[in-house]
C-alpha cells in the first residue's frame, strides 16, 4: 500500500502541486518570521557586544524605574567627576567617559536626513582609548572641538566627505560642523538605516545640554583581576543614582527592550503564517475531499481485490504525510525569500531594521517541516476517512458517489454550535475583566477559529440562495471589468495575434446566456463543494475587513478627539510625527512676530501605587490653547497646578479612587518622591488624547528631568492660519529641520497616515491568505475539469464553443468568489463590531468604499483563478474527453 500511496501521487502530480500550495505559503510566512527575527536578533546582538568590546564594566545612571523607550525619559546623567576617581582605582586598567543623545544630521538641502524612521544616534568617541570605541575609522580623522564624524552611508546617500561642512541638530538649533572623517560600526554589515554621528566629548556634552556630566563610563580590569573584584571595588565610590554592571549584564540590559519588541514581532507575524495555513487546509481539504470522491473506483477496487479499511485511510494518510513534508521542505526555503520581502516590506513603511545576513536556525527547519505536515494531516483526515467508506460495489457501478455519513443530518446544528462556542469565547474574553493578557488574546483566538469553522461548515446551507444573487452580478461584473481592461489589455493582444497571423477569438463584452446559465448551474450543483472552496476566501475578506473595519474606527475618533481638544492655530512635532522634541523648538517658534499664545506638553513617566504610569507637563498657557471635557474641575484647574497640582484622567481616578482634593505620590525617574494634590479630573477623549494618567506643571516635571522633551506644541498666531503665518513659522523652525509646523487638518493628516501606513502592513501580511484562498479556486476549478471531462465533452460535441467553456467556467470561479467575499464581508463586520463595544477608543464605522473594493477585487480574484483551469478545459479534445474513464 506504501507503494501504491506513493505512485498514486507521482500519477496525480499537478492534483498534489495544487493541493500542497496552501501549505507551501503558509509555511513560507512562519519559516520567513523565524529566519526575519532571528536575523534581526542577531545583528542586535552584535551590536550591543560590539558596544561592549574590550569592557569588563560599565557605570550608567540609575533610573528609580525603568522607563520606556519612547525618548521622552533617560537615565539622569552622572557628574564627570567620578571618572577620575575610577581610574585611581587598583584594579582598574583602562577607562573612558562618554554622552550620548540624539543628534539629527541635515542634508544639503536643509532637511533632516532619516533614513526609514530609524534613530539618529550620537555620542562621544574617544580615539586616545581605542578599546573601547566601537567605530572603524575609514577616511580622515577623528573629531577635534566642533568636528563630527558621520557613518559611510550616510556620506554615500548624501554626497558628503571629510572636510565638508554638515548640519548637526541636537538639543538647541542646527550648528554647522565640518566631517574630519567617516566611519563604520564595528564588524555589523548593516545597522538599519540609523545614522551615526561622532564628537569629541566636550562638543558632545555641549551638544546634548551634559556640560560637566557623564552618561557611562566603561572600565577595563588590570590583568588577573576577576570581574567580580572589579565590580566591589567600584562599588565603594559611586555617587548616589548610579550604577556599575558587567559589560554582559549592561549589554542584556541595552537588549532588554530590543528583545521585547523582537519577541512580539516574531509573534505578530507568526499570527498570520498560522492564519495563511489555516487558509490553506481549508484548501487541502476541500482538494482531497474532490480528489477522493474522483478515485470512488479506484477505492472500491482495492476493496474488492482484499484492501482492508484501515489500509486505505493509512494510503490517504500517507499520501497526506508525504505531500505535507515537501510542502514543509519547499515552504521552508521559500522562507529566505519571504524573510528578505519583509526586510523590504518594513523599510518601505519607514521602519527599517538592523541586518547582519540571513540566519537559517535549526529551529526553524524542524517547526517548519512539523507544522506543515501536522496540518496537512490533519487537514486530511476527515476526507481520509469517507475514503474508508466507499462500498466494494462501487467498482462496477457507473457515476458512484460516496453516500453520507450517519452524523451528516446533524451537521447544521453541529456547526451551529459551533459558532456560537466560537462567539461565546470572544465575548468572555472581551468583556470579562481581570484576565491575563495571555488568557485573553487566547480566548479571543480560540473564538475566532470556532467561529470560521462554524461558519464555513454551515456556509453550504447558504449556497444556493447567495449563488441566485451572486449569478447576475457576476455576469455583469465581469462584463463590465472586460469592458473596463479591454482597450488597455486585450485589444492589444488580440491586434498582435492577428498581426502575426493567429485568429483569437474576440472577447464577448455581453453575457453569454447559455454559457454563464450552466456555469451558475455548475455552482449550486454541489453547495459543500462551492462552500468548501468559498471558505478559505472567506476567512481571508473576513480578516482584511476586521482590519479596514478597525482602522475606519480609529481614524474617526481621534479626528473627533483633534478637534475636541486642539483649539490653536498650529501645531509642532516633529518630521516622523511622533519623535519628541527639546524645548528649544517651542522657544524659537515663541519668538515668531504675531505669535500670541505658545504652549507644549511634555512627556514623561513616572511611578504610582506601584506601577510606571505616562505622566505629562503643560504650561500655564493651556487653557488658552487646550481644551477638556471635566467630569471635576473646570478649565481654571489647568492655572492652578504650579508647584503641586495635578489632574488624572477619569479611568485612572476610578481604578484609584481618586478625586478632586486627594494627595497622589508620583516617584520621579530621579527616585524622588513628590507630592500632588488632584485639582481636577478629565475625560479623555474616545480617540485617545495627548496627556498622561496625570499631567502636572512643567516647572515642576522639569525640576525631577534634566532633559525634558516636548511631544506635541500648540500656538496661536495674530490672524489665525494664513500663508504669511504658516511662512513666518516655516522660517523660523529652519534651524530646527527635525520639527515642522502643521495646521490642524495637516495635524490631523499627519496623524492618521501613520494608522493608514500600519493598515497596509497588515493588508500585505493577510494578502497571503487571499492568495492561498486564490490558489485553492484554481485547485477546485481545475479538479472539477477532471472530474467532468466527460460532460465538457459531450457539451462541445451538441455545439457548445471553446469561448462558452471558458465562460462557464468563469461564471462559476467568480459566483464562488462573490459568496466567499459576502460571507467574509459580513462576518468580518460582526467581529469588528465586538471589538468596538469593547473598546472605547474605537468607534464601529463601516469603510463602505473599502468594501466595494473587496468585492470588486474578489471579482478579479475570481476571473484570475479560473484563466487556467477555463483555458485547461476549453483544450480539451470531445472525442476523448467522451471516452474519459
């Protein structure tokens, strides 16, 4: 049988190729995710141990907490005192101080040079001790006083080299540097697309307000000085808010927030690998289900010369094991190819990741080849096992179908139950408070799956009335669609076959009637067939229309929230919109002639009853330029938080039982405890708002953070928005190319691109599974080629023509793509609309334009899918096709 299994796949070798496709992609996309993250890991690594060459510790400032890694709060620099006691040290060989900070290089047309939104670091580099300096210094020389170097791409990108003249932005307003020369990091190929920017200490401690101070200080130990020894013994010196580690617990340390995000990256995009295999055994199991009904005979045959049930489910089976195997294995090295997209995929949104090479880890080899021949078992086992159930008889009868199973009358309520399990397990992990984030997202996973299979095993008892409605709108979709391409795309094709002697028969632009008849006919022939194929396109509309159906609910509210609290004429922020800003910007932009009023919110974290909470910093000119809903407290409440006022958010003052005249302590990043007394409570706003759970004055968040950073800056100018303002503004932030000035609708323009630009992403990332569910229409279409040659031939014998094949077999490609597109459509809109009574900051709002064009691309998707299998039939012989066993 083992033998049989395996010729049996060799004779059916584009039925298996077809049937392996879902596979191949969905293991591509998880194989692409391990060898993307892995790479990106690994390039981090090198980077942080290349930062630590030559260390054997490293003093840093010490946070009371650990702050997030959005710009907005640092480690409090250290004075620079201490280095030289650290060099008096007995144990100590080597050691040398640095800053570090932000530094913005700007082009030779005045603006900043970003390369895909990732960091423009700059630091201080000490060449008199080259053990520590991380740089390769490729041509000129080292920085003096008021020199840079700048990394080679940088230069390359930009025309720039030694001894020219370059912009450098880092807490005050643009300076004119010269290059003494260029440089590369360390051994890594690739940093992503960070710009480097190198000074000589004192010019680096200028440039970053540090005068005096130091951010790290990294230690080199005497020989046959453990590292334990040295670590005690610069213990005894340090001042208070520093700290001393191992260069490898330092470098862990550096990673940890790498590491993070690395480690739900790996999980975001393994999501939608799972998602496109789950796509794909739909499509594997709808193909062996045709393919096996299309081997009745066969089957019967084997049992009738001795073959005994468990035989052949173990054939199918094995059949299954060996088709999943070189699925996994072709999969798996498609993968590089997938892991390389993505690489291009995130620097084309502006995001773009550090790459030392591709890392082929063994891990991923073996989940690779385990899941892809895990589902495709799986996948075939129901069809497996009605395999087992075909009688002996059937080897002698004409046209034998498989008879159905016992428990098939229970099948509607079956997959009605499992539905509504499916709906039950999303709401209990939507609106059950208290659960894990790991239970949740898994309650909400496990709901979603129940739910699809529910819907796709009970979608056959829809068929046939959406195949009714679907039948006309096909027709005239496609009509319309050829009517649409036909001057830009047939017309030539059909002109050069004709110029080269061939005679192409001249597309119809009017429905065939006979033809689109048998091919709506052909559709509600088998309503589990047309389900099945329907459902893996189902899925994926289902999922798109979540995401469209999301963003729409996203970008709504916070336009709604804009204009609820943004009262100015315009606002500041920086290049990429989101990257905080030095105070410096909002001074120059206040010294604009007719600027009126000018406040900024600053950004910053704080710890409370035990958590690190967002926590911000307005001026007193708030409440000319901000507004807020009160549920306690009135706009005079924004006047009176200098020096120990604050206001909370509503939710945060509930979960805290807080109200207006309560004290709050606030633990600052200097370990400093302050205390507030609630002035005023707010309700933010359903589309998010700009302000922490507490905002206090910014006198008084500058005093506790030495390198505060604004977020967003408001102001009002005399005459409100006019070209000659927005020109004074534009002039006057040159010296500051990191920050632009944006009315409010660019503002809110600006905003949303960013919500619009992670959308597409996603659009990309659930691309894969339309794409499987296209290939798994092709697979159908061309099985049931198979599977009616005979009737193929027998219509073109009575008169039917090549052309009218072809459009039947259109007409029932796009029907089934329509009946999985209404379904997904409308299945994607239920979830979304769990998902906005849940949460607050999204608004149920259905993207009607967005939802056309699903429906018109699962119209394309139709007529794409059936190009081949149409063109397969349209060939075939009627002669032979009536003799076709």
């Amino acid at each position: 049988m083992i033998r049989f299994a395996l010729q049996g796949l060799l004779a059916r070798k584009l039925r298996t190729a077809l049937t392996a496709i879902g596979v191949v992609l969905g293991v591509s996309l998880i194989s692409g995710t391990y060898v993307l993250t892995d790479s990106i890991t690994s390039a981090f690594d090198s980077i942080f141990t290349e930062n630590y060459k030559n260390t054997d510790a490293a003093i840093t400032g010490k946070s009371a907490f650990d702050p997030a890694d959005d710009g907005t709060t640092t480690a409090p620099a250290f004075s620079q005192d201490l280095l030289p006691k650290v060099r008096e040290l007995p144990q100590v060989g080597a050691a040398g101080g640095g800053v570090f900070g932000e530094a913005q290089l700007i082009g030779r047309d005045g603006k900043a040079i970003v390369f895909g939104g990732a960091p423009n670091l700059g630091f201080s580099v000490d060449p008199a001790l080259p053990q520590f300096n991380t740089l390769s210094l490729v041509k000129g020389a080292w920085p003096a006083a008021g020199e840079v170097v700048i990394d080679t791409h940088t230069a390359a990108e930009k025309g720039f080299k030694a001894g020219d003249e370059i912009g450098i932005q880092a807490r005050g307003a643009a300076e004119r540097m010269r290059v003494s020369g260029l440089v590369e990091f360390g051994a890594v190929s690739s940093i992503g697309g960070a710009t480097l920017a190198g000074f000589e200490l004192g010019t680096a401690q200028q440039l970053f307000g540090k005068t005096g101070k130091l951010d790290q200080i990294l230690i080199a130990a005497k020989k046959d000085v453990d590292k334990q020894q040295l670590i005690a013994s610069v213990q005894q010196i340090l001042p208070p808010a520093t700290q001393v580690r191992t260069a490898e617990d330092q470098a862990a340390e550096d990673a940890e927030g790498t590491t993070e995000f690395l480690n739900f990256l790996q999980t975001f995009l393994l999501v939608f690998g799972g998602i496109a295999l789950f796509v794909g055994s739909f499509v594997i199991a709808n193909s062996l289900s045709i393919t096996i009904a299309q081997r009745t005979r066969e089957f019967a045959t084997l049992r009738t010369l001795g073959a005994s049930r468990r035989q052949i489910l173990g054939t199918v089976v094995l059949e299954a094991v060996v088709t999943g195997f070189v699925s996994a294995v072709a999969g798996l090295f498609l993968g590089l190819a997938i892991a390389t997209g993505l690489f291009n995929l995130f620097d084309a949104v502006g995001f773009t990741l550090p790459n030392n090479g591709l890392v082929f880890e063994t891990r991923t080899i073996v989940v690779a080849i385990i899941v892809g021949t895990v589902v495709t078992v799986v996948a075939s086992l129901r069809p497996a096992w009605r395999a087992t159930r075909v009688p002996p008889i059937a080897a002698v009868r004409e046209g034998a179908t498989l008879q159905p199973g016992r428990l098939h009358r229970f099948r509607p309520v079956g997959a009605a139950l499992l539905a509504l399990a499916g709906i039950a397990a999303a709401l209990v992990g939507l609106f059950v408070d208290g659960l894990k984030t790991s239970t949740l997202l898994s309650l909400l996973g496990l709901g979603v799956l129940l739910l699809f299979i529910g819907i796709a095993s009970f979608s056959n008892r829809l068929v046939r009335p959406l195949a009714a409605v679907s039948d006309p709108i096909a027709r005239w979709s496609v009509v319309v669609l050829t009517a649409l391409i036909w001057p830009f795309i047939l017309l030539p094709y059909w002109a050069i076959r004709r110029l080269f002697g061939q005679h192409p028969e001249f597309p119809r632009v009017l429905p065939d009637r006979p033809a689109v008849e048998i091919g709506g006919q052909n559709s509600r022939r088998d309503p589990q067939r047309t389900a099945s194929t329907a459902a893996a396109l189902m899925i994926g509309l289902a999922l798109v229309t979540l995401v469209a159906t999301l963003g729409a609910g996203l970008i709504k509210p916070f336009e709604d929230a804009v204009d609820g609290i943004f009262s100015a004429d315009y606002a500041i922020t920086a290049q990429n919109n989101f990257s905080p800003l030095p105070p410096s910007v909002a001074a120059a932009a206040a010294q604009v002639p007719g600027v009126s009023e000018v406040t900024s919110v600053r950004g910053g974290q704080a710890r409370a009853f035990d958590k690190t909470i967002s926590i911000t910093a307005i001026d007193k000119t708030a409440p000319e330029l901000l507004r807020f809903d009160w549920r306690d407290g009135s706009q005079a409440s924004l006047g009176q938080l200098d020096p120990n006022g604050a206001i909370v958010d509503d939710e945060y003052a509930g979960d805290h039982g807080l109200s207006v005249g309560s004290t709050l302590g606030l633990e600052m990043v200097t370990g400093k405890v302050l205390q507030f007394q609630v002035r005023g409570i707010f309700r933010p706003p359903a589309g998010g708002s700009p302000f922490g759970n507490v905002t206090i004055a910014t006198a008084t968040f500058d005093s506790e953070n030495p390198q505060p950073q604004n977020i967003y800056t408001f102001l009002n100018m005399g005459g409100g928005v006019t070209p000659e303002n927005t020109a004074a503004l534009s002039t006057a932030l040159q010296t500051f190319p990191n920050a632009k000035a944006m009315t409010r609708d660019q503002f809110k323009k600006a905003q949303t691109d960013s919500i619009k630009g992670l959308l597409n992403v996603l659009y990309v990332l659930l691309a894969l599974s339309v794409l499987v569910s296209l290939f798994g229409i092709v697979n159908t279409l061309v099985l049931t080629v198979f599977e009616r040659t005979r009737e193929l031939g027998m219509l073109r014998a009575i008169g039917l023509t090549r052309g009218q094949v072809k459009r039947m077999i259109r007409q029932e490609s796009v029907i089934t793509a329509l009946i999985g597109a209404v379904i997904g459509i409308v299945l994607g809109l239920v979830l979304a609309g769990l998902l906005a009574a849940r949460l607050d900051e999204i608004t149920f709002t259905v993207p009607a334009g967005q939802l056309v064009i699903f429906a018109v691309v699962s119209v394309v998707v139709g007529i794409f899918a059936a190009i081949w299998p149409a063109r397969r039939a349209a060939r075939l012989n009627p002669l032979e096709a009536l003799q076709y066993e």
